[in-house]
C-alpha cells in the first residue's frame, strides 16, 4: 500500500472519529495513529520490537550510577 492511500485512509479514519465520537475521540484516533505511525517507521527502518522493550529497562541504569549527592547549600 502507498504512503498516498495510507494517509487517505488515515485522514478517513480521523473524519470518521470526529464526526462519530466527538472531538475527544478525534485526538485519541490521532494520538494513537502518531504512535503507530512511530513504531512503523522504527521497524520499517530495521529496528526490532525487542528494542522497543528494551527502552524501558534504561530506567534501571540510573540505580547504577550509585548514590546521588545533595548539592551544597541547599537543605
């Protein structure tokens, strides 16, 4: 499918929400269309999903840079 059918069948899908679900329903059609419109490009670029869950666990690395100092003078 190209990129040209694919927004057609976006903007549908937004007209669609819109006028069915108010504009509440509208944003989160675009929201989640943004999102995936993110993870596709990621993967069609050469990305894997296990990368993507992988980008939670960098949370973790700030507990291994060790205890945070306070910053002097201010208590």
């Amino acid at each position: 499918m190209g990129k040209d059918a694919l927004g057609l069948l976006g903007g549908m899908t937004l007209g669609c929400a819109g006028w069915f679900g108010g504009f509440g329903a509208f944003l989160l059609v675009a929201a989640l269309g943004g999102l995936g419109y993110a993870v596709g490009g990621f993967l069609e670029r050469g990305g894997d999903l296990r990368d993507l869950r992988d980008l939670r666990d960098l949370r973790d690395l700030r507990d291994l840079r060790g205890p945070q100092v306070p910053a002097r003078g201010r208590r």
